[in-house]
C-alpha cells in the first residue's frame, strides 16, 4: 500500500510539475493546449482534436483550464470507472451540449482524429475516409435509429463492444 501511494504522489508531482511548467500560472487557455498536444501527435494536425478535448476539459466553459479542471479530467480517464469514461467520451462527442451526438458531430470528432493521426491513419491500410467511418460507427450506435446517438445509446453500444471497453481500460496503465 505504501509503494501504491508513493507511486500516487510522484504521479501527482508529475502531472503538476508539467502543468505548471507549461502554464506557470495554473491556467492553459487553448492555443497553449493545442501547442502542448501537439507535441504528442507530430505526425498530424491535432489543433482540432484539441480543441474537442480542451472544450470537454474546461467544464466551467470560461475558455481556459484551470489545474483543477485538469486534473479531474485525468482523472476520470485513468482511474474513472468505464461509465465515468464513456460519460466523459460522450460529452467530447456531443460537441455542441445539446444531450445527443448527430452524425455531423460524428464525422467532426472522427475526422479530427484522422487529422491528428496524419500519416498514421492511412498506414493502417484502412479505405474508409473520415465519413464512411464516422457513418459505420454512427450506424451501430443509433439503436433506435432515430439520427441521434443519446448517451444511453451510447452506454449501451460502447459497454457491448469489447474493442471500445479494452480501449477505455487503457487509461488505467497511462497514468
């Protein structure tokens, strides 16, 4: 137990340590976010996927990121249970707040994540453009086939896909 807490603190020391190095005053506001990102994806363009995930870190939608703020994202995304994860997914899905993710929230998200993955995404062989994918994706979570994905939806389709639950759990090792 004690070596866990050791290993805690210096996680917290680290992440603290980063953050403040970075943005000396506690807050990011989203161009540094995006700088930061960047360094984490060089292969790509990841300004737009940033600006998703800055936009769900910053749940006082103040337009910057407090440490606070920070640090409960992480938080929920590496040690959350897989609700809390696909809660948080949800909301960087469901860009606009509004309770539900359309398809052209879909294909927003997805082809932010083939910009940001550059290269990367088209060595993987995969000849699906950033639509077709987002449509095959927004196919199977539809269960009602309403045009609208709920986080219920959602939930459900997500906890079913044993692909999406080990790529949650990932998390848990990242952090």
């Amino acid at each position: 137990m004690l070596l866990y807490t050791q290993a805690i603190n210096t996680i917290n020391n680290f992440v603290y340590f980063f953050f403040f190095q970075e943005c000396p005053t506690g807050i990011v506001n989203e161009d540094t976010f995006k700088e930061i990102y960047a360094q984490f994806f060089p292969q790509g363009d990841a300004s737009l996927y940033a600006h998703y995930v800055f936009n769900t870190f910053d749940t006082d939608k103040n337009g910057s990121i407090s440490f606070e703020e920070f640090v409960f994202g992480l938080s929920i995304l590496s040690r959350g249970t897989l609700h809390e994860k696909l809660d948080w997914a949800f909301k960087l899905y469901d860009i606009n707040q509004d309770g539900h993710i359309t398809r052209e929230e879909m294909c927003d998200i997805v082809h932010a994540i083939y910009e940001m993955m550059g290269k990367y995404a088209e060595a993987k062989g995969e000849e699906l453009t950033p639509k077709e994918h987002a449509e095959k994706v927004f196919q199977k979570m539809d269960l009602n086939k309403d045009g609208v994905i709920t986080i219920d939806e959602f939930m459900d389709s997500c906890k079913r896909d044993d692909n999406i639950s080990r790529s949650m759990a990932m998390f848990d090792t990242v952090i």
